[in-house]
C-alpha cells in the first residue's frame, strides 16, 4: 500500500526562535516515514490552509493557525488521520489548557484567566496567593516572544504587566501561581515514548520519573495528543505541570522522537486506512 503522508510546518509567527528546530522534527519524522515506503511532502500552513485538494492518510500537522486548523478539522471530518488532531491542537491554547488539566485530575499550579484592558478587574485575582510571586502569560496562544511570559511577585506588577500586556493587543491574559520545585522538560509520544530533562542537567530518580510519566499521558490523553511535551515543576516526589504543548521542537532529543512518531503514525495507520487504500479526501 501506497501511504501518503504531508506534513505541515508551524507558522513562522508561532515559532519565536525556533523555525528552523520546529521543521527540523517534522522533516526528520517524515525522513522515518519514508524508510517506511511512505510517499512524503511538506508544506507549509498557509499552503496547507489554502489547498481544497488532499489525498494524503496522514497529516503530521505542527500548525496552530486559525486558517490552517480549520482546514485540518475538514480533511479530518473527510477521512484523513491526523497527528494532532484539529480538536487537540486548540485544547493547548491557553484559554482552554487549565481547564482541561484540571478536569483530568492533574496538580497544576492555581491560576486564572484576565482580560487586560483598562480598568483591571482584580476580582479573579482573589484566586491567588498576591504574597508569593505568579507568571503573567499570555492567555490565548503560548508566549510568540520574549515578553509574553512575565515573573511578578506582587499585585502591582501583576496589574502593571496585565496593561503592558494591553498596550500590545493582547487582550487575555493568564496569571499563574510559581510553582516550587525544579523545572523538567518533557517530551512524549503516544504511551510508547517519553523523556525528562531537568533543567539543572540531574537525572530524574525513578519513582518520580514515573509519578511524571504517568501524569504527562494522562494530561496528553485528555487533550487529545498523539505528540506532546510541556514543562512540570518536581519537588520531591510531587510533580505540578506547569504548561503543556501539542508536538514541541524535541530539540534535545529529535532523532529518538522522529523515529517514536514514525513508529506510532505506523500503528495508527495500520488500524485505521489498511482497509481503504485508494480513498481520496478533499
């Protein structure tokens, strides 16, 4: 069988700093799809977005774009399989990310979501301990430059921040407790693949190594990811995830992720167009 597989690279506005690491995972994950026998192509978002035409089985998709998010949810509704999903892509936005994690289940630092147009309504912000510092972040899509995720440590800059915020056309924003703890970087792939990197270049000991694995999937089920990775503050063996993503760089660890999300696009495939070789989705 002829796979047909098109990825589609994130939109340069949303890959601050990182154009070239994020094409350089979809390329690698494509290169892997290919020792496979699949017939693969890139394109990018808006290309993707405009094209009415698409025979592909398989969209590797790292867009986050309205336009290119509404295509993928109509080859999706079409027949077409795609990692991630149109639905899960737009559950990492921060609008919707807390709320998710936390109707999982998952120990998350508290937070609360702010429109920051004059005058600041400080009434969600009851929610929070004003005494101990927070991170003002942009609340719809995650940070698109270096100012979009703000340290403050008390009500003043939190205010201050939130019309800095408005002066710059971002009209929510979301403020979250610090968590304690040491930053780790995490990367997964369906069930079959994780990775932990602490911030300070220490190695995870192995309980909480699981205890972080475990809670990782079960936050990437919720939102509906097949490739994921976000941020957890540990103290001991407790874990808080503190932000999470559909299909990171995977910087630290590209070639072992490309082949984990070849191996499981595979499987996907496998169960789901198998029976339909030829099928077309326009």
């Amino acid at each position: 069988m002829n796979l047909r597989v098109i990825g589609v690279y994130r939109e340069p506005e949303f890959s601050p700093g990182k154009i070239d690491a994020d094409a350089a995972i979809v390329d690698s994950a494509l290169a892997e799809l290919r020792d496979e026998g699949a017939d693969t192509r890139a394109v990018d978002a808006a290309q993707f977005a405009e094209t009415q035409q698409n025979d592909a089985h398989l969209i590797l998709a790292m867009c986050q774009g309205a336009a290119a998010l509404s295509r993928l949810a109509e080859v999706e509704e079409a027949g077409a399989l795609t990692v991630n999903s149109a639905l899960a892509i737009r559950n990492c936005y921060r609008d919707l990310l807390a709320a998710g994690l936390m109707r999982a289940g998952l120990s998350i630092p508290d937070g609360v979501l702010m429109k920051t147009g004059v005058p600041v309504d400080r009434r969600p912000l009851r929610a929070l301990n004003l005494a101990s510092p927070m991170y003002v972040k942009r609340g719809n899509l995650h940070a698109l430059g270096p100012d979009d995720v703000r340290r403050v440590e008390d009500l003043d800059q939190v205010e201050r921040t939130l019309l800095d915020f408005a002066s710059r056309g971002v009209e929510l924003a979301y403020v979250q407790q610090e968590a304690p703890g040491e930053i780790v970087k995490f990367y997964g792939v369906g069930s079959d693949y994780f990775c932990a990197i602490p911030q300070d270049g220490s190695s995870l000991k192995e309980p909480v190594r699981r205890a972080l694995a475990h809670a990782a999937r079960t936050a990437a089920r919720a939102l509906g990811l097949e490739v994921w990775g976000g941020d957890a503050a540990v103290e001991g063996e407790s874990c808080n995830i503190i932000d999470f993503n559909d299909w990171p760089s995977f910087a630290p660890v590209r070639a072992e992720a490309a082949a984990a999300i070849a191996r499981h696009c595979m499987l996907l495939l496998r169960r789901t167009v198998v029976s339909q070789p030829d099928r077309s989705f326009s």
